[in-house]
C-alpha cells in the first residue's frame, strides 16, 4: 500500500473506494471476509481454509479434499491475509494462524450483499415509492377529485405507514442476505 493511501487512513481511517473494489475483486477474499462477518471471535486460519475451500468448490466444508484445503490456506496465508491486513481490514496474527475483525470488516459489508437475479433492487422499489407518493402531493395540492374525498392527514398517515412497512421488511428480508447465503441457496 502506498504511503499516502496509508497516511490517508490514517487521517479518516476508512478505505477508499478504490482500494475497496481491489481488495473486494478477489472472490477467496470475498468469502474469506464473509466468513469472518459472521464470527465475531478470531478465527483460525484452519477454519477459514475450509470454509473459502467449500464455497469455492461448491460443497460442504467437510467434503473438502485435503489437496484443496491446502491450495486456500497457502494462499490466504501468503498473499490474502497478508493483503487484507495491511489495508487494516482484518487482524492478521501469522504466528498463531488467527484472524480478527476490525471496524473496517464491517464497512465492507455493504459491497457484500447480494441482490438476486429476480429480486426488484430496493433503490429502485424506494425511488418509485417516492414518486408515486410526491405525485399523490402534487393531485392532493390541485385538489383533483377523487382524491380528494380522502383527507389529505390520511393520506400523508398512508403514504408514511407504506414507507414505514418496506424500510421494516427490507431490513428484515436483507438481514442474512450476503454472499455466503447467497452461495448456498444456489447450491440447493
């Protein structure tokens, strides 16, 4: 990393996007970094092996064939560890093989979550919701009948309980909806 990437850290400790997407570019440390947000104690670097080694040959951790186990962790041990914990994205302990989140871990979570191929992206659910809702304004201020039978309170009252109903369920439903999920909902 250069200094000034480094001194840049520094001086806001977050990432920028740039070294973001190039850390995140790579799919064993996308797994890796999954598997390290949903434990919050350090992991052996053992454990981790196994798991990226599942997700990547699509099976379960305890199918995994020693030859494939020890291709991952050389290679999360030689270069993306080692790449991950310079960026101060996790905690790499290389003599007891053990590996720490840090708050910079969960920042990352948001370029993790996945939006399946039929899944309408909240964004764009939000933005029409927002539309439709200004455009009951604009019929409200005219005064164009019907819709002015209702009152214009109840109307405000309904437009906010409906955005209120979707913020709820997109929290709810995009809770556990990372790659790793992602992953093995695939598999099945």
């Amino acid at each position: 990393m250069s200094n000034q990437a480094m001194q840049v850290r520094d001086a806001d400790d977050s990432l920028s996007k740039g070294e973001i997407f190039e850390v995140l570019q790579n799919e064993r440390r996308r797994y890796a970094l999954e598997y390290l947000r949903e434990h919050s104690d350090p992991v052996d670097l053992g454990d981790l092996a196994s798991h990226v080694a599942a997700m990547e040959y699509d099976c379960d951790s305890t199918d995994v064939s020693s030859a494939q186990r020890k291709r991952v962790y050389t290679t999360l041990q030689q270069t993306h560890l080692p790449r991950l914990d310079e960026a101060g994205i996790v905690e790499y302990d290389s003599d007891d093989n053990l590996i720490s989140t840090t708050p910079q871990t969960q920042e990352l979570t948001v370029y993790l979550e996945i939006v399946s191929a039929g899944e309408f992206p909240w964004r764009e659910y939000y933005l029409s919701l927002s539309a439709v809702s200004l455009a009951i304004v604009a019929v409200l201020w005219v005064g164009v009948y019907p819709f002015t039978l209702i009152s214009p309170l109840v109307w405000a009252t309904l437009i906010t309980v409906v955005f209120a109903l979707s913020s709820v369920y997109h929290t709810y439903a995009g809770q556990e909806m990372t790659l790793s999920e992602y992953m093995s909902n695939q598999r099945e």
